[in-house]
C-alpha cells in the first residue's frame, strides 16, 4: 500500500487488536468492536469462514473488508 502510516497488531492471550492511527478493531472470541463505538457478534468457524454480524464469509475476505474499512 502506498500510505505513509501502517497498522500495527497486537495479538493477545484472548483479544486481537488492529490499530491504524487513531482508529482500532478490536476482536475477542464472540465480539468485534471498533473505536467509533460500533460493536458486532463475531466468531471463527472451523470452516474457514467467519460469521461477522450475522453474515458469513470466507476468513480472507472478511480481513480484507474489515482492513479496508478501518483504513477509510
């Protein structure tokens, strides 16, 4: 990416955390919240995809979307 800022991750015991400046996601095994103060259901499913506000989608797909979003 061309940006002159990069996001840093922090992984954890039971949380994960991406930050890019001021904004961060912040994932635990059955939430994502984010700095802006929206909260969603989340969960890894052993499938390979991940249920998100009660949507579905493959893992990577989602990390790129959620990326994209936390990079707006």
């Amino acid at each position: 990416m061309s940006r002159a800022q990069q996001a840093v991750i922090e992984v954890g015991v039971d949380e994960i955390v991406v930050r890019y400046g001021s904004k961060w996601i912040r994932f635990t095994y059955g939430e994502m919240e984010s700095s802006d103060g929206n909260k969603s259901p989340f969960a890894l499913n052993e499938d390979g995809t991940v249920t998100l506000d009660g949507k579905m989608e493959e893992m990577d797909f989602a990390a790129e979307r959620v990326t994209r979003e936390l990079m707006q």
